[in-house]
C-alpha cells in the first residue's frame, strides 16, 4: 500500500476511484470488493485502526487518507501512533479534469458541515470529499464544485447499510455511482441511486 504518495495522478486519462469514509476499525468486506476494482482508493477519515488502510487494495495500491476527529493516537492501538499521527486533516490531489479535495469536514460543523465552508476551504477544488455525519450526500448547488459525502463504509452508525462512491475520470467527464448496500445482502441496493454524472 502506498500511504499518501505524492503521485502525478494526471498522466492517466482514465481512473476509477473508490471514496470511503468512516470506518471506525471495521472495512466492510462488499466494499472491500468494491475497492479492489479501482484504481486509487480514498478515504475521508474517522479510519479507526491501520488495518483498514492494509485493507484498501484498489489496482495501484495507492490509498488517500485524511484523520478525523476520532483518528487520535489515544484513539488507536498505541503500535499504530506513528501511522495516525501522520495523518493528514486534509489533503488535495490533481487528476484529470481537475483537483479533488478530502477532509472529514468536522472542523465546518459539527452535526452538519457547510457545504459552504468546505468549498471556500478547497476554492481550486472541482470536487470536495468529506465524511463524519455517516449520511451520503451529493450537492450540486454549484455546478462547477460538487460536494460528496459517501457514507459509512464500515457498520458504525451506517443508515441500513455500508456505502461508498465510485467516481470514473474520463478525461474531463466525471462520473459517479453510489453504492449503498444491504447489511443482509452482498450485492449493491440500486433501487434509490443511479448512476450519475458530474459534468
């Protein structure tokens, strides 16, 4: 696994994507599977243990990861201090198209982050990745600078089910698929999201 390297993502037109957030210890195992078929694998904080991280194989082995405010080392098994207290709290990386921005968000709310405040923080940023409230969220109110939440991915406080996004680049054409899925079940409910398109 690569950590947060520094990699010029941009020299690939086509990447795919997975965005998770809040993990808190546990990777559920359907998104795992969803991970493993991506490109780059990013997570919005609140990890909980670096068994996650080792967890997240997406093709590259390249893995974006941001603390969140319950990613503290007296939080963390103390042989993992050093991996928590590097951490990030937000971290901003070029793709085709664009930059994206990840956060947690809870510095913008407590109970509800500011779509407003996160897009002033990130002003380059075409789209902007947080977590921490566990609900998925896509805003659209401004075209050019989309705000996306992708949910909980592990089985804390996870609204009926583990969920994420999947975000493909095409160059300049953006799409994205919400995952959301049963707790029960190991295949993805689509009876309430679509794919969709970020243009």
């Amino acid at each position: 696994m690569a950590l947060n390297h520094q990699t010029d993502f941009t020299v690939s037109s086509l990447l795919k994507i997975a965005i998770i957030s809040d993990t808190h210890e546990v990777l559920d195992g359907q998104i795992n599977d969803a991970i493993k078929t991506c490109d780059i694998a990013i997570h919005a904080g609140d990890i909980g243990a670096n068994s996650v991280l080792e967890e997240m194989q997406p093709k590259s082995g390249h893995v974006i990861a941001v603390a969140g405010n319950n990613d503290k080392p007296y939080l963390w098994d103390f042989k993992e201090w050093n991996i928590v207290k590097n951490l990030p709290q937000s971290i901003e990386l070029s793709v085709p198209g664009g930059i994206i921005a990840v956060e947690h968000g809870h510095e913008h709310g407590l109970h509800k982050p500011s779509h407003d405040d996160l897009r002033a923080a990130h002003a380059q940023a075409r789209l902007v990745i947080y977590g921490h409230t566990h609900i998925q969220v896509i805003d659209k109110d401004d075209p050019d600078k989309h705000v996306l939440n992708p949910g909980a991915a592990g089985h804390t406080r996870n609204k009926g089910g583990p969920s994420c996004i999947i975000l493909t680049i095409d160059d300049d054409n953006w799409d994205y698929e919400i995952l959301k899925f049963s707790e029960q079940s190991c295949s993805p409910d689509k009876a309430d999201f679509s794919k969709s398109s970020l243009k």
